[in-house]
C-alpha cells in the first residue's frame, strides 16, 4: 500500500520557520522524483520544489532562496525547510512522488504529472 503522509505544518508569524516532513512506504521511491506543491483556497495546485533520485534540486521562483528540499540516504522522506515564511505562503502544502523523469532528469512542475500525493498538511502563517 503506497502512502505518502505529510507532516510539520502549523501556525507561524511571519519572518518565521517551519520543516515540513513526507515519509513514503509501499513503492522504492528512491527512485522517484518527491516534489512540493501547495494549495491555497481558490487557487490553483502550485509547484514549489521537487528533488529527483539523483539529489538534483528544482525550486519556483516565489520560494528560491528561502525554501530548501531535501531528501534523507534511503530517499524514502522528503523534507521541505520553509525559512522567512510571508502571509502569502499560507496554504495546505502537499508532497508527491513521480517516476517518470529517470535518475537524472529534472522532476515535472505540473502537478498532474505525478503519480502518488499526501493528504497536505495546513500551514498557516501571521502577518
């Protein structure tokens, strides 16, 4: 059974700092591309990072520079480190996983491309 569960969301002022953690069982996904994408009411699904099994990382230019991906040796958890976090990141953040770009090629951005999603975790951030 595939499963992919977020967590570490939670309320934060903002300027502040928040690790989201994706722990994934049920298929070898160190083989996979992880990426993180967030949801925000009435808007649509939004890439913000992805990390391919090669350890290549992909960022959107709204979270370059503060948000980092990473994944740990076994490639089975997926972390996203949100640093000088702005109202405007507030939204349900999901992780997905994909296999389709190979070892080396850079993981998808669209959001329909990928096979396997959490349940998203709320993260909530004060002005």
């Amino acid at each position: 059974q595939v499963q992919l569960v977020e967590s570490g969301g939670g309320l934060v002022q903002a300027g502040g700092s928040l690790r989201l953690s994706c722990a994934a069982s049920g298929r070898t996904f160190s083989s996979y591309a992880m990426g993180w994408f967030r949801q925000a009411p009435g808007k649509e699904r939004e890439f913000i990072a992805a990390i391919s099994p090669s350890g290549g990382t992909y960022y959107a230019d709204s979270v370059k520079g503060r948000f980092t991906i990473s994944r740990d040796h076994a490639g089975c958890t997926v972390y996203l480190q949100m640093n000088s976090l702005k109202p405007e990141d507030t939204a349900i953040y999901y992780c997905a996983a994909d296999y389709s770009g190979g070892y080396y090629g850079a993981p998808p951005t669209g959001w329909f491309a990928y096979e396997y999603w959490g349940q998203g975790t709320q993260v909530t951030v004060s002005s």
